[in-house]
C-alpha cells in the first residue's frame, strides 16, 4: 500500500530513525498522549508537560496577515486535524487569526493542543503592546473568548523585552491565569539574550524561539539550556521564511534579513535546481529536517494558507533526519560566515 508516494516501509524506517534520534537526544519517556499524531511522523514529549506533540505544527500568523477567507481556514484545520495535526499556534495580534481558528474548529478541542501569545492587542481603544498584570490577564480574557475554549493549553509572552520581563508585571500575569486555570502552562516566546534570561528565570514551562539554517544562534545559546531545564520548545520560522525562493532582495521586508544571510551563506542546495525540489531532499525538505534535528526542540510551527500544504510539508518530515554529513556541513558554514549582529530574529 502505498501513503502519499511512500512506501509502508519507508514510513517505518523512517519513524523508527527519528525515534533513535529522540532517545539519542535524551528527550525522555513519554507520558500518556492527548490528541493522536499522523502515522510516520514522529511524536515528542513537550519538555516536562504532559503533552506529546506531532513534530509538525500549524503557526497561524498567515491566515491572519494575508487575509485567508473564513472557508479556507475552515478547510485546511479540518483536513490538517484529519490527517494529525495536534498543535495550533497563534496570537492575539495576528490579526484576527484567533477568530478564525475559534470559528473553524472549537468544536474539535479535544483533536488539539491550542498555544496563543499574549502581550499586544489590535482592539481599540488601546493598541499595541500592555505588559501589566492587568493587560496580560485581559489579553487572556480575550483570546479564550475568539478561540472558543475554556481554557487554552499554553499561553507565551510574545516577544517582551528584558525589561519588561525583569519588571514582572508580564509573568505575574501568566502565574495568574494559570492558577485561575485559563491556561495550563506559560512560556515566552522570543530570541537571544532574553530567551536566555527567560529560560534561566525558572519562571516558564515552554520558549519559542527562532531556529533554522539562517537563525542558529539559539543552537549554542539557549536550547541547551532549555532541554537542561525541561522546557518545551517551539521552533518557530523553521524554514527561514523559504528565503531561496527569491533571486534578488524580497519585497516583504519580513524576509530581507534571512535573505541577506543566505547570500553570505551560500549553502549548496539553497541554490540552483535544488532550490526548487519540493521533495524531502530539496531545500525546503532539508531545512526543515535541519531544524527538527535540533536537541531539545518539540515542534516545528509552520503557516501556510494553503489547505494542501500541511500534507506536504509533513511529508517532507517523514522523511527523517538529514545525513549528519550534511547537517554538520550546514553547522560548520554557519559557524565560519555567520556574522556577530546575526543574533535571533523575533
């Protein structure tokens, strides 16, 4: 029988070589699973939580920025759930993503596990960012009311600054929706330096964080120590905004930096025929396996509006680890041209 141009054997070898890559990575037992994962593609243990998260995940910042229709996002959750999806990612200020969601399959709570970040709000009267206790417990308030849900799995911080989280106003927040029960476990989500200190604050269950063939400085820097303490980690921008698909500097200024990076960077198969391989050995393909390989790293968080593409990208996963030649040749060239300002992108 074949499954989407895979055989039944090569869907167990290489379920069986991401699960050695798991136990080599020392990611611990499993604990009793909520929502199921798709067959073939590996399923992790969300650092000390009781989740188990399929490695592949839904980010819902596209459907909210690029406008995806009603119907649309109905579509591509529900046949995503079908096919194993049980992690949504979103936030509050991506639009009205969390609207969307919450239309589309509230009445499926049971298939995922539903994260949300907090912190910055589109709604007038006040817009922008509020990191009080008050504006962390109202932005709360307001997104288990878009999602449609009691109580959400993780809310994270998005994105404050040190200052903010060192004030404590943020985290006091998130204490205290947690107990209230309106969220069952807390995380930040952001880069560098922070992440560290956020990490190290013992105060958080989970970090977001940028990882990917363009972004690597968490690599050293902070997924250490996040596995060292527990924590579950969101690889966010896995694939480096697919970057390679541009031949000269991108329009969408959200892209410029990775593509400017990847110039300097000149990876092989970032270029040429293999640029456009949709296959697990083209540059998407070897992205996001490079990114899946990280120790520490639970799931991978991946927008699209495409209904079709969740299928496709899952795939490319179920192909397993990249041949640790290649992986290493990824990590020794960023380690040679990576310049000193090319710190984590929020």
């Amino acid at each position: 029988m074949r499954h989407h141009g895979t055989s039944r054997r090569e869907l167990l070898a290489a379920s069986a070589a991401f699960s050695l890559a798991a136990v080599a990575y020392g990611r611990g037992q499993d604990a009793p699973a909520k929502p199921p994962a798709p067959p073939g593609l590996e399923k992790r243990r969300f650092g000390k939580t009781d989740m188990q998260v399929a490695l592949l995940g839904f980010g819902g910042a596209e459907i909210g920025y690029e406008g995806a229709d009603q119907a649309t996002v109905d579509k591509l959750l529900n046949a995503a759930l079908d096919q194993g999806l049980n992690v949504i990612d979103t936030a509050e200020c991506y639009v009205d993503s969390e609207a969307k969601i919450g239309n589309a399959v509230a009445s499926r709570r049971k298939d995922f596990y539903l994260f949300t970040k907090c912190g910055h709000t589109s709604e007038p009267p006040k817009q922008g960012p509020d990191w009080s206790k008050q504006g962390v417990l109202q932005s709360i308030e307001r997104s288990l009311k878009r999602l449609k849900t009691d109580v959400i799995d993780l809310v994270q911080l998005h994105s404050c600054s040190l200052d903010e989280l060192k004030k404590g106003e943020c985290i006091a927040g998130l204490e205290e929706a947690k107990k209230q029960g309106k969220t069952r476990y807390i995380g930040y989500s952001g880069d560098s330096t922070t992440a560290k200190w956020a990490i190290e604050s013992g105060h958080f269950d989970a970090l977001q964080t940028s990882i990917n063939v363009c972004d690597q400085e968490c690599i050293e820097l902070t997924l250490p120590l996040a596995k060292e303490k527990g924590l579950g980690v969101i690889a966010k921008r896995p694939i480096a905004n697919a970057v390679w698909r541009y031949d000269k500097t991108p329009e969408n200024g959200y892209h410029t930096e990775y593509w400017e990076r990847l110039q300097e960077l000149k990876y092989d198969w970032a270029f040429g025929a293999t640029k456009s391989d949709t296959g697990p050995h083209g540059a998407a393909g070897i992205a996001m396996r490079f990114t899946a390989m990280q120790p520490g790293v639970c799931v991978l968080i991946v927008g699209t509006t495409k209904p079709e593409r969740w299928a496709q990208n899952a795939e490319l996963l179920r192909a397993g680890p990249l041949a640790k030649e290649l992986h290493d040749a990824i990590r020794a060239r960023w380690k040679t041209a990576a310049k000193a300002e090319w710190t984590g992108q929020t």
